[in-house]
C-alpha cells in the first residue's frame, strides 16, 4: 500500500522531459548546411520548371489550374522547410550518431521537427511527382501519352516540368540516405566525411542516364560527342572524388589533426584541393562541351541531331552542371564541419 500511494504521489511524465536543445555547434551546422545543399540544388530545378510550366499554360489559354497552384505554393514551402531543417539536424545527430540513443531521440523535439519537416514536405511533393505521366522518369512518350488531364498543357512544358521534378525527389532522398549514413557510421569521422559520395553517385547517374544516355540511346545524328565527352569527364571525376573520399591517404588523412597539423586545417592538405580541382574540371569542360554542340541548346526546335523530345534529355545536360555548382558549395561546408567535430 505504501508503494501504491508513492506511485500515485508520482507525478505523471510532462513536458520538462521533452529535451528542446538544438545542440547547435559550428561544426553541427556547417555539416547540416552542407547536407541540405543537394535538397536546395533540386529544389532550384523544381522552382524552374514551375515557372516553365506557368508559361505553357498561358500560352494554352488555362486560366485557373488547382495543380500549379499547389505546386507553386510548394515552391515557396519546400524551402522554408529544408532551411529549418539545418537547424534541427544537428539534434538527431547528438541523439541517434553521437549517443546512440534511438529512444533519446524521440524526446528530442528538434530531432522529431527535423523527421517532420523532410515527412510532410515529401508527402506533399510526392502527390505532385506520382501523378500518371510526371511519375516516368525516362519515358518521354509514356509521359506525354499519360499526362494527367488536370495538367493542361503543348509540349515542351511535358519535360521541362518532369524533369525538374525528378531532380527536387533526387534531393530529397540524397539528404535522407546522407542523415542516415551520418547515424550509422557515428562517432567515426573518417567515415562520416564518405558520406559525401552519396550526393556524388546518385546525382551524377541521375543526370547522365536522363540526359546523355538518353540521347545516345536515340541515335543522334550530330552533337553524340557531346554527350561521349559528358560521360567520359563525369565517369573520371566520380572515380576520382570517390578514391580520395575513402581512401585513407585521401580526404581522411585532410581531417586528420594527427596526419595533418596545417594551420589551414583541411585546406592544408593535398587531397581537399585535387577533389576540388576535379569538380570544377568537371562543370568547366561541361559547359564548354554543351554550348559548344549544334543543336543542343535551349529553345525550340524541340529537337536535337534529329532525335524528338529534347526538352526530355536537354534540361539534364544543364542541371549537371548546376549540381556541380551545388556540390562546391556542399563539398566545403562538408569538409570543413568534419574537420571541427571533435573527436569521441
């Protein structure tokens, strides 16, 4: 009985058990800065299309379009979200990376805002890409065939959306795989910096498979080296930036305050500037490459080296480009926040 009225006496659970730190260090948002940047790249694109699309349907005559409102008000919420969730990543990390403590996490309020903040914007977003037509990522005649009739509109607005769209879903679940690649590997940074490959890959095999794969696969008459340059530069960087993110001479000896005691911290070290040095060769030689070619440019004809539907493939030749830029971005927010991670 005594027992009995002190679990009565006991207070029941409340809101002083609910942990609100943010945990928020400088190395903590450089790394979650640098996390979000692949959502911000796609999220970039996405802003394009519906921009494209809104043009197509007022040249259509459509005046009033429920699905381009929505996506329009995606447009201004998905980066609001991704923004917010910087600021919270960093607590799921302390939480489920660092401590290991899956249940910690879920008393944590900035690591549930973070699951909610990337659930509800996916879920959202999701009900505009799995519409018939949108959801055909290399199809461009399925995707035409199949256009949802709520989504009035003449080619190319089919592509210059679709594409876009994939590319917002690639970031989404880059920034998702790499939070999860962080909690996995935890406490051990060598690791943790390999997380950057995954930006890398899925990125890059996207946009070469939707763009010059999928023009060579057409047979193009003229502008096929184009595309050959493409993934030969994009094949040679990706092996190149991969070696040095695992290897253990590579970015792994940068971070390293035992291997490299250069006042200029990761910037000290070889490895940082020869990844750096491989990125921009890349979107250099790119960008020569394409604007170089006969007809693969923007605007009509909406065709190129007698291939059809080139706004299908054209937007990924540019938006390879655009993720390299990105990448530069993330790369040394990347770097430079594991660096400054202490050591547990």
């Amino acid at each position: 009985s005594v027992q009995l009225f002190a679990y009565l006496r006991t207070p029941p659970p409340t809101a002083a058990m609910v942990d609100f730190d943010f945990h928020l260090t400088a190395h903590g948002l450089l790394c979650a800065a640098a996390v979000s940047c692949p959502q911000f790249i796609g999220l970039y694109l996405f802003r394009a299309g519906v921009r494209d699309y809104g043009r197509g349907c007022e040249e259509a005559g459509v005046m009033t379009c429920p699905v381009l409102d929505q996506m329009r008000l995606l447009v201004r919420f998905l980066p609001v979200c991704a923004s917010l969730r910087i600021f919270c990543a960093p607590a799921l990390w302390h939480w489920m990376a660092d401590l290991k403590d899956f249940s910690g996490a879920l008393r944590s309020f900035p690591a549930m805002m973070w699951i909610l903040l990337w659930a509800v914007p996916f879920v959202l977003f999701k009900q505009i890409l799995l519409k018939p037509g949108l959801r055909n990522v290399h199809s461009s005649h399925r995707t035409i065939t199949e256009w949802p009739e709520e989504l009035p509109c003449e080619r190319p607005y089919h592509g210059l959306l679709s594409t876009r769209c994939h590319a917002a879903s690639g970031g989404f679940f880059i920034e998702l795989l790499w939070n999860a690649w962080t909690i996995y590997v935890g406490g051990d940074l060598g690791l943790r910096l390999s997380g950057i490959s995954i930006p890398v890959v899925i990125f890059n095999a996207g946009m070469l498979a939707g763009g010059p794969i999928n023009f060579l696969s057409r047979s193009p008459a003229v502008d096929g080296w184009v595309a050959e340059v493409y993934l030969l530069v994009s094949l040679a960087a990706v092996e190149g930036m991969l070696l040095l993110n695992h290897a253990w001479f590579g970015l792994r000896a940068a971070i390293d305050h035992k291997d490299n005691g250069s006042s200029f911290g990761p910037y000290g070290h070889w490895s940082t500037w020869l990844w750096i040095g491989l990125l921009v060769m890349q979107a250099v030689v790119l960008r020569y490459t394409v604007t170089g070619s006969m007809e693969l440019h923007p605007g009509e004809p909406w065709a190129a080296g007698g291939c059809d539907h080139k706004e299908f493939f054209f937007p990924r030749f540019w938006g390879l480009i655009y993720v390299c830029y990105g990448m530069l971005i993330s790369f040394n927010l990347w770097v430079l926040g594991v660096w400054l991670t202490p050591v547990t």
